[in-house]
C-alpha cells in the first residue's frame, strides 16, 4: 500500500494537514507562569474513532482490523471506509489481497509507518502553533520554559526514528525528508530568536504565506553585507546617543532605549522599504520609552535641538502655550531614501498615558488617506505604532483600537505593531501584570500574525519587521512584532531597579551590548573589524560633541521669561452662516425626497413627507431638520462632513435617520448624499461601543484634514466620561502643549429626563473646568436655528478649535424647541439669547441654559408673571461679555438669578458665578438642585417634583 495514495485519498495531501486542527487536540495550554510544569500532563490517549479518515487521529492497530475486515467482506464496513481502501489499493501490489498472500504481515508494516507519518504530520503542526513558547527571545537567558507538547514521545516517535525518512508536508516546501531534517527546520524555523504566532489565524492563505516565507530560510543569507553593516552602524549610533545622554545629562529623564537599541535598525528598515511598498507617508505614535533616540536616529531630528531641550532655560520656537517635556513632543520630518526616494514621517505628540496615541494616529492615517486619494486600497499611509509591552496588554485603549482596524468608518489598510518588550513595567514583572504568556496575547483577536524576535539578534528583528510590512501591503491588515530586550536603567534614569529587581538587574550589568553580540558576527565573518566600527563610533561622538557645544553656546544666553497667554479673540467675531430661503428650500427637497427602488418603512416615509410639508408651508423647523439643512448647505458649499459615534446614523433618539433602509434588501439610501451633482462627501458611521478609541481617532482625523466639519457624537452625554483621557489630554490642551489644533466637534446629549442619573448629564461643569486661554468653544443651544449656525461657523470662520456642544433629547420633537425659516436665511449664531416675551424693562433676570427655558418660559405663562426676563446663555465658553451686558442693560435687574436642572457642584453655575460676579460686580443667586454626590435622581417622580421646585423658586414662591 502506498503511503502518498493513502495521503491523497484521506485528502492530506502534502500542505493541506497542518491548516487545521487534529480532531484530539488537545486544549490551549494554561496561563504561561505553568509552562514549566507542563511536563506532568497526562500521556496522549489513543482512542477509536468514527470513520472520519481525514483527520489520521487513528492508530495503526484500528487500520488493520478495518483493513482485514474489508478484505474479507468489502460490504461490511462503513462506506469511507470502503472508499478509502479501494481507492487507496488500486494499482497496489497483488500480495495485499489476502493473508495467504502473505499481505497481513506487510500490511502491519504500512499501517505502524503510517502512524509514524500521521505523528511526523502532528509534530509539524505542532511545531507551528506552539513553537514560539520555547523559543530562544530573552537576551538575558530568564525566561525560558520547558514544554514537553513538543518532545517526540508526544507523537509515537523516538530517537530510533531520527534518520527515518517521512513525507513533510508543506514543510519548506515539501518533499522527503529524515526526521532529524525536519526536527532542524522546525526548530530553527519556529524556536529560535525569531517565533511567529500564526496558526490561530483565520485565513488558510496567509498562513500558507507566513510559513512559505519562513520555513527553512537562512535568515542572514537573506542580508548583503552592506545590510549588515547598516544595521550595526544603527545600533552604534542608538548606543552612543544613550551613552552620550547617560553621562552628560546626569539624573535627567529621557527613558532611554538602551537594551532595546535594535528598534532603531528595524524602524530604518521600515523607511528604506517605504518606496518599493509605495507607502509615501508614515504616521508614527509611540510613548516616552526610547523617544528621542527615535527622533535623533530615524527622524533626523537636529541633535542640537534635542540637547537644547535639556536646558532649563530652553523656549521652543513657535510654541506659544506652556509647551511639554522633550519626551512628549511630536515632529515632522521628511527623509530621503537610499534610493533616492523621498519619505514623509509624523510622529505625534503623545500625554504619559502611554497608549492613548494610538486612536489619533489611526485617525491621522485615515485622514492623510483622503488627501492622497487612496481611500480604496490604503497602501500610500502606513501607520505605525510603538508600544511597550507592559501597556499593550494593560491598557484598554489597545483593544478599542485594534477593534477599529476592519470597521468600515475607521479602517487604515492596517498598521504596523512594533512592541519595545522590555519584560517589566516599572517595577513590575509580567507574572504580575498579565494573564497571558505573551504581551501581545490582546492581538490574536483579529487572527494577524504576531512575530516576537530577540532584540540580541538585530538581522532577525529587520528581516521579522520586512516580513510583517510586506504582510501589512499585501494583505491591508493590521500585523505585531514583538521586541524582545530588556532595561537597563529604571523606568527613569532617577530610579534604582535593583530595590525591587536585583537579580535581574545583576544580569543586565553583566550582559554586553547588542552592538558587541552583533560586531563579534560580523568580525567572524570578515565583514567588518572593531577598529572599523570603533572608528564609525568616535565619528558619530564627535558630532554629538559638537553639536552639544552650539547647544550650550545658546543656551547661556537664552533668559527664562513668563510667556504671554494665548488668546484668540477671532472666537467672537460674527461669521456669516445665513442660507438663502430658496436654497435651503431646494436643499431640503433633496434630502426629503423618497428614494427610487427603495421600499422604506412606512413611518420613514411619513417622516420625510412631513419634513418636506414643513419646509413647503415655511412651517417651524425642528432640531433634526435644522441639522440636516446644516449638514447639506455646507456640503453644496464643497465643506466635507464626518459623523461618527454610536447610533449616529438613525440617532440615539431615532431623531436623525441620516441612512434609510429598504424593508426587504437592506439596501442603503443615504439623504445628504443627494443634496447637489458636485457636492462635497458626506459620511456617516456607527461607531463600536467605545468612546476612547472613537473619539480619539476622529480627533485625529480633524488635525489633518481641518478644512471638513468632523463630529464625534456620544450615545449620551455621559458616555463622554469613557474618553475623558482623550478629552483632557488632547482635546482641551493639545494647543497649548504641542501646538496643535483639533476642529473637532463633540455632540453630547444632555438635559435632565427623569431618565436616572447616567442619562441626565453631559458634565458641563467639567468641560467648563478644563476652559482657557481660548482653548475650545463650549456652548449649549436652545433653538434649532443657532444649532444650524454654529455647525455652519465651525466649517466656515477660517481657523479651527475644538467645540463641545451640548445637544437636546426630549427638545428634539418638541414643538416649542422650533425656528421659523427666516431664521435661518438671516443672521447668524447668537451667544446669548434675550427673552423674546420679556425684551426690556424686566426687574428679575433669570440667566439659564438649554432645556430648563422651556420649563422655565411654560411656568411664567401659567403664573402669568410679567417681572421676569429669562436671558439664555448659549455659549458658555468663550463667554460673550459685551452682548451680555448690552442684553443686562435693557431691564432694571434688581434681582440676579442663575437657574439650571444640575445639582449645585455641576453644570455651569460655579463657571458663571464667578464671570457674571465680574462682569457685573454684583451678587448672583443660585436656584436648582441641591450639591449631590449622584447626577440626578433614579424615578421619575421624584424627577418631576425636583424641576416643579426648581420653577417656584426661580419665580420666588418660596
């Protein structure tokens, strides 16, 4: 009997076995601390099996009584059996037929080889999906782990079997091979200093291609020797600048890279492969760790400016806010290619919260993508994230990005993952700090391939990093290489890592350079002499040197001084953002008419014909329409519009249905899609449930493409709360730091319900906290009409700043929240509205915001009280100081009131308080709930007795 028949029959033909699991696999092994237990598991148990003959899960002993018995009476046993041992026999030698023939004995010989095989088949398999635990990725020799999943015994093979010859499947390419061969391939292939994870991966193509790329190559045939040379002339330059920090800038922070040096080879790799990918531009984020070696040695950045950022006295030129450390500071830089080729690469600034970089660079990327036009295949930008290993798996935001690599709003062709695993955080081991034996364990959800190299082993980690940026072009998805290393100082250079770490630091004290472990390769093979590379390092010094001279030269007559405050009083100057009537009525006959060829729910139907019918008869317009009209008369004017966030198509409050559906198909009809034959694009996604990552990226995406009207809308206006990182860090203080200026706009559904306390507030009072120096715009509309003219000034003053709106729910159908047409076709955002029932002469004022008017306006109606005039302060922030006091100025105000739904510690009464005391240099008293520690309260009833209370006092009733 044929062993390639029966191969071919059982469909196991050579590469098609290790794509998927054995039947008896066993499960996924424990928690990585175990591994070196792992050789207590109990033997592998040989158990009969149903006649699925693909699987060769079946042992030697059941083939042979299947077999005789088939010989005896074909009919007796089941159909694949039958099947498989007439077609595996066909053509086979006569002596098989019968036991006289002397056909039994050879056929025990076959069927124990063919257990051999089936194991040989396993032990590849097996290889594949486990190697990586045992391999050799810690310079330092700690972590290794015994695992005896792969020892032969495991699969019914032993020493005798070494020189046997065995069919190898796919395993480099195929062919006959003695066990020894294949035991040397898989070994040097999957546990040496480069592993892969890969078998998890969902698609059978790419792991076919990873093993084809990896199986049996040589990887330092695969580098000239001037490959070589450049790698360690970057890794000579990564040391001499850390050294050359260490001793100059005595005690000062810069996390620097050293034991980890090979990053900057690997990332130098990346660049010089850009053109041959046709990436034309790299949008990089990482933390603090190895930062400026970053910059210096990738970026180009002068060494003259990094070393002026040492000096106390140092003021950046054409940053005007408080600026950040050196460690932080993003930098643009456009490189030149050794083949002549021209790079651009945007490293993004980046707050201590290590991780949170990485939803802006994702949507940088995208954005770039548009500029570029390659918003199909999304091959020109390639992002690229660093990560350490302890925050890759600690923080969320790494998941709620890696969520957003395959969705339709947010993919970026995928991004390339390098991870600096230093094996501690802080002070922390890994044993402490996750449950999974790898750092990147978070990446297998996405079924990419995850490389892990020993950093000791510099042509492993570029030729890893070539592999995963030709996986990244080739297949748009998103891919890990995980750098081994280690730290040689503390988490800063002030700390001592031996009070908590001795033994470990002992061995890195004693471990040479990767330069040295990398040179004596290179020595040995005559490619190049220490006196060689000595000479490339005093070359490299000496400019530092000299660099470090011009720096202090400055330095000494640079004078500290007070920087001014920024300000931009452009924030009030009216902009005209009124639509003539007629073409806001033609645009509202776009967006309301019925689609052709679309079956649309009857209530959608009737939505649009109302709308349409308002519009018609010059009716009132309510808050969803005013957006809509918004929305299309900036996209006939050629203004971009992106909204992302959760529901955002339909609307939280099924209020906006900016996508209509067909009943039967699903087929889509987008609305503003519609509004004119050369209008600009308009998109609309729902996000996932994550508020970090969403809000994160489409503040990244507003920073380079400022010319669109960009909105992250929150679900509820409490939900902002799961961003606020993203909000203090970045939204509200980005200029200031880093210069750099977001025209993001954030809707967050806010006003008191009766809905319970997470669903009542947007948390005005701390947006209101992080207001300065003109940072940002924060406001709350009463009328659908200012909400049509704020969006509209947003897209249209000539410079950008992030708004936070606060936005209605129960208003949004509320008849009394409606603008009349001439509303919009005349004048433009009002910052303060006067009371249209009470103009002048009132001796009560009441200041409010938002919701609480209406309920504020209905009560007056039904005490039919005269001497009171309700003032609505619709943008907080910026606060306009002269309309309000002209506002002031018409009515006696004797008595000076702030009313709002918030408790007394929330919403905006602490912020104006202290603005109207100023303005006005009087006294303003406070009506609305008492200070709580909860929003709101939970019923609904109690809710309603609350706002009657707050509506008497307001009017003085006690």
């Amino acid at each position: 009997m044929m062993l390639k028949s029966l191969l071919s029959d059982a469909n196991l033909t050579p590469g098609a076995g290790w794509g998927r699991g054995r039947q008896d696999k066993k499960p996924d092994p424990p928690l990585w601390p175990s591994l070196v237990t792992m050789t207590t598991l109990p033997p592998r148990a040989e158990r009969p099996l149903a006649p699925a003959v693909a699987s060769l899960a079946y042992n030697g002993t059941l083939i042979e009584a299947y077999y005789a018995q088939w010989v005896r009476d074909p009919a007796s046993v089941d159909a694949s059996w039958h099947s498989f041992f007439e077609s595996s026999t066909r053509g086979a030698s006569a002596q098989l037929a019968g036991p006289e023939a002397g056909g039994w004995p050879s056929l025990r010989v076959e069927g124990r080889s063919l257990v051999k095989q089936r194991g040989v088949y396993e032990l590849i398999f097996a290889y594949r999906t486990l190697g990586h635990f045992v391999a050799k990725l810690d310079p330092l020799g700690f972590n290794r782990y015994a695992f005896d999943e792969l020892e032969l015994e495991r699969f019914g093979l032993g020493e005798e079997e070494l020189e046997s010859v065995f069919d190898s499947a796919s395993l480099a390419g195929g062919g006959m091979r003695t066990l020894r061969e294949i035991l040397k391939i898989l070994r040097e292939t999957f546990c040496g200093t480069l592993a892969v994870e890969f078998m998890h991966m969902h698609s059978f193509a790419q792991r076919r291609w990873i093993a084809e790329r990896l199986e049996g190559v040589s990887i330092p045939k695969s580098f000239s020797g001037e490959e070589r040379r450049r790698i360690l002339q970057a890794i000579l330059r990564a040391e001499e600048f850390e050294a050359f920090l260490h001793t100059r800038y005595v005690g000062q922070k810069r996390f620097s890279l050293e034991g980890n040096e090979t990053l900057i080879p690997m990332l130098d790799a990346v660049v010089e492969a850009c053109p041959f990918h046709g990436v034309d531009r790299i949008v990089m984020g990482m933390a603090h760790r190895g930062r400026l070696n970053v910059l210096a040695n990738v970026l180009q950045q002068g060494f003259k400016t990094i070393f002026d950022e040492f000096s106390e006295n140092y003021i950046p030129e054409g940053v005007l806010g408080d600026g950040d450390v050196r460690y932080h500071l993003g930098f643009e830089a456009v490189r030149k290619t050794a083949c002549g080729s021209v790079v651009t690469i945007g490293l993004a600034p980046n707050p201590s919260h290590l991780e949170a970089v990485n939803p802006v660079v994702e949507g940088k990327a995208r954005a770039w993508e548009r500029r570029l036009g390659d918003m199909t295949e999304r091959r020109k930008v390639l992002p690229l994230l660093i990560h350490g290993d302890a925050s890759f798996m600690g923080q969320g935001t790494v998941q709620e990005t890696l969520n957003l690599s395959q969705l339709q709003g947010y993919r970026t062709g995928g991004t390339l993952h390098i991870v600096i695993n230093n094996q501690i955080g802080f002070t922390t081991l890994p044993q402490d700090a996750r449950s999974t034996h790898h750092c990147t364990g978070i990446a297998r959800m996405l079924g990419i391939p995850i490389f892990h190299v020993n950093g000791d082993d510099p042509m492993a980690a570029v030729f890893a990093l070539r592999l995963a940026f030709e996986y990244r072009q080739l297949f748009t998805r998103d891919v890990v290489v995980d750098l081994f290393g280690y730290r040689r100082h503390g988490h800063n250079e002030g700390d001592e890592p031996s009070f908590t770490q001795p033994t470990l630091y002992q061995e890195i004290a004693a471990h040479p350079k990767i330069s040295e472990v990398f040179l004596e390769r290179l020595i040995a093979s005559g490619e190049m002499s220490r006196d060689e590379a000595q000479a490339y390092r005093k070359t490299f010094v000496e400019q530092l040197v000299a660099d470090m001279a011009q720096s202090k030269q400055l330095a000494t007559q640079a004078k500290p001084k007070l920087r001014e405050r920024l300000s931009c009083p452009r924030l009030l100057e009216p902009v005209r953002t009124a639509v003539a009537e007629e073409e806001l009525l033609a645009i509202g006959r776009a967006i309301t008419q019925e689609p052709p060829d679309i079956s649309l729910n009857p209530k959608i139907a009737r939505m649009l014909q109302d709308r349409r019918a308002i519009l018609e008869g010059r009716g009132p317009i309510l808050w969803p329409l005013a957006e809509a009209l918004a929305f299309g008369s900036l996209l006939k004017e050629g203004v971009p519009v992106r909204l992302s966030g959760q529901d955002s198509r339909r609307g939280t409050f099924s209020q906006r249905h900016g996508v209509l559906y067909d009943l039967h198909s699903r087929a889509r009809y987008v609305p503003l899609d519609h509004v004119s034959p050369d209008q600009a694009t308009f998109c609309i996604y729902n996000s996932p449930l994550s508020e970090n990552a969403v809000l994160g990226f489409d503040f990244g995406y507003s920073l380079d493409y400022p010319e669109a009207l960009i909105l992250w809308e929150a679900q509820y206006g409490d939900f902002a709360n799961g961003a606020q990182v993203i909000i203090d860090h970045y939204l509200s203080s980005s200029e200031s730091k880093w210069g750099t200026v977001a025209n993001l706009v954030v809707l967050l559904p806010h006003g008191y319900e009766g809905q319970g306390p997470e669903h009542s507030t947007a948390r005005v009072e701390r947006f209101l906290q992080l207001c300065a120096e003109d940072n940002m715009v924060v406001a709350q509309c009463s009328t659908p009409a200012n909400y049509f003219h704020i969006l509209r000034r947003q897209a249209l003053r000539g410079f950008v700043k992030p708004l936070v709106l606060f936005t209605p729910k129960s208003l949004l159908r509320d008849p009394r929240c409606s603008s009349p047409v001439s509303d919009f076709s005349q004048g433009g955002f009002e910052e303060l509205l006067p009371d249209p029932a009470r103009p002048e002469g009132a001796r009560r004022v009441l200041f409010c915001s938002g919701k609480i008017y209406y309920d504020l306006a209905a009560h007056r109606e039904k005490l039919g009280e005269s001497e009171t005039a309700i003032l609505r302060v619709e943008q907080f922030y910026p606060l306009h100081r002269e309309k309000l006091s002209r506002l002031l100025a018409a009515h006696r105000a004797d008595d000076l009131i702030w009313c709002q739904e918030e408790p007394e510690n929330m919403g905006g009464w602490h912020f104006m308080e202290r603005q109207l005391r100023a303005l006005l240099g009087r006294e303003v008293r406070y009506v609305g709930r008492e200070a709580a520690a909860s929003t709101a309260a939970g019923n609904l009833g109690v809710h309603r007795l609350e706002q009657e209370r707050i509506c008497r006092q307001a009017f003085g009733e006690g």
